[in-house]
C-alpha cells in the first residue's frame, strides 16, 4: 500500500562526518532527530521536502557533560535526558523543569535540544531558558566549527542564522550565578504549547526571556535594567509591556499574553527575593 511517506528518502549516515559531507554534496536534506515537529509538519503536508538526513544514530551528538566549567549538551539529548541528568539538575535546574513541561512522557523520550533550537518556533519552551543562561550555540559543517551566542541565533519568526549545510552539535551553557526561575502558562499541564513562557534568574543583574510574546524568543533588556537598578516590580512591569510584541492567535489573545507577562515577572520576584527563600 503506498502512503504519504513512501515518497520520502531518508539518508541514514554513521558517523557525524559522514552526516555533514552528506548535507554539503547530496543536499538540500532536511536533518531529523526525534522527528516529533517534522512528523507533524510531514503528516499535514507542510514539509514539502522530501529528503532527509536521519541524525538519530549519531553518538557524536549524544551526551551531556562538564568541559572545564562549561556544560555541554548534544543536540540529540533528549527531554528525558535533561531531566534525568544531575549535571542538568546541579548546574540548570531550569532546564530540567521546562523540560518536564514539555508534551508527554512520549515526546519527552524522542524530542530534543536540538530539534527545539532549530526548530525556531517562538513557543519552544527550552528557549528562554537558554536565552537566560546565556548559552552558545555549536554549529557544525563539513568546512569547520563555528559557535553563535544564543541572542545572535534567531534573525526573525523562524529564521536562524544556521546554513543549510551545518547541524547543531551542541549547546554550551557558562555557570549561571543567582537563584533560577521558570513558569510555563498554557491551557493545561500536559500536551500544551505555552502560551507565555518566562526564564528568569535573580542576580545583580537579573535576567529575564520570554517565549510566545514576539516573533523570536526574547530577553528584556530594558526591565532587567530597572530591576537591576532597584525600580519597582510596577516600574519593571511598565517596561516589560512596552518590551514584548505578543499577538492574537488561535491559542491566545495578545491582551492575555501580556497581563500574565506582567503577572509573571512579579511572580519571579517575588518568589526569588529574601522572602521567596
Ligand atoms: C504532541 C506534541 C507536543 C509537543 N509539546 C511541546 C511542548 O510542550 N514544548 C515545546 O517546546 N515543544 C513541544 N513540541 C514540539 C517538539 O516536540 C519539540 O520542538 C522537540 O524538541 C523537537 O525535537 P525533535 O528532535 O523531535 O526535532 P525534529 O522534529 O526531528 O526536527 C525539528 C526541526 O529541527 C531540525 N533539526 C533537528 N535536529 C537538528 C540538528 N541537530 N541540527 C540542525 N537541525 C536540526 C529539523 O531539520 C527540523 O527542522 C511538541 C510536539 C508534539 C508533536
């Protein structure tokens, strides 16, 4: 019986070399990791491509460790790895929370760090927690290496400044000095996608992202500022509704995203002060 997907061609490389010389003379090729967006997308039929590079066997991209201070997280990591990981938990505890948000138990087992990033949708809840860690993305091609800082990473809705012949290799997350802070909001617990999500950490300079508020995830420089300065929570959450661009969509309305936003950032603060402890 002939279905959807018997059209498709699915390279399926050894070594993480072989995958990268595959993507530069044989490609275009869509990489696939735990295909939990592309299936969807395939499914639909949004996802005109029909070839594909299957990165699922790639032991070079697995793994989550310490480099000197660094932490180093492959692309293929998968939620589930991130929340059973004490590396994660120790040193991002964040992480492994947004991560135990995501979907289902299903889709924690097969989607990826990786994918997430890449994926580049605004509602990727790992984002502003990487936004905040200010983490370093590894990108990689046959021709080399190059590391992009996870602010410069997203040029518009969807859009990375990764090239059609590089895969993610790794994110690399510096010690994140202060008390971390994470909330998702969405229609339920379990197989929501966010409709604010917020990453913050209280430091002398704090640090706040939000996801579902703009077209890319977003820091908020200006209110941090006025957190940093010693403004008021009122003051901050000024400049925080003048900071984010939320919409209209069918899983929100741009009013809501930016009440709870504001909600939110007092809920950080407050959570994180002297009192929060
Ligand atoms: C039912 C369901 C619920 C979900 N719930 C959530 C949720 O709550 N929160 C959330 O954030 N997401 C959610 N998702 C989306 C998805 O699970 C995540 O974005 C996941 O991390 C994608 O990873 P993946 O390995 O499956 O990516 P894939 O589907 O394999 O790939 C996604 C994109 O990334 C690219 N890609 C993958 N790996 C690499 C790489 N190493 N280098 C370069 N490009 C790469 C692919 O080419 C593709 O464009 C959900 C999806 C489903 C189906």
């Amino acid at each position: 019986m002939a279905t959807a997907l018997s059209r498709l061609t699915l390279l399926q490389p050894r070594t993480l070399d072989g995958a990268l010389r595959m993507l530069r003379d044989e490609g275009p090729l869509v990489p696939l990791a735990g295909c939990t967006d592309l299936y969807v997308g395939l499914h639909f039929g949004t996802v005109p491509q029909q070839r594909f590079l299957d990165l699922s066997g790639l032991r070079a991209l697995g793994g989550i460790c310490l480099r000197g201070d660094t932490l180093v997280i492959g692309a293929l990591a998968t939620y589930t790895d991130l929340i059973r990981s004490a590396l994660v938990r120790r040193r991002l505890p964040i992480l492994a929370e947004a991560s135990r948000w995501v979907g289902s138990p299903q889709i924690q087992n097969r989607g990826t760090i990786g994918g997430n990033v890449a994926n580049a949708s605004p509602a990727g809840d790992t984002l502003p927690v990487l936004a905040v860690a200010e983490a370093t993305v590894v990108l990689r091609s046959a021709d080399g290496q190059r590391r992009v800082a996870f602010g410069d990473f997203y040029t518009g809705y969807r859009q990375t400044a990764m090239r059609p012949d590089e895969l993610i290799v790794a994110i690399e997350v510096p010690r994140v000095a202060g008390r971390q802070w994470f909330r998702k909001v969405g229609t339920r617990a379990a197989q929501a996608i966010s409709k604010v999500v917020m990453a913050a950490v209280r430091a002398p300079h704090p640090r706040v992202a939000l996801g579902s508020v703009a077209p890319t995830v977003v820091r908020a420089p200006r209110t941090e500022a006025v957190l940093a300065g010693g403004g008021t929570i009122a003051e901050a959450q000024a400049v925080l509704a003048d900071e984010i661009r939320p919409i209209d969509d069918l899983r929100s309305t741009a009013a809501y995203r930016r009440r709870v936003s504001a909600n939110l950032l007092a809920q950080f603060w407050g959570d994180t002060g002297d009192q929060g402890t």
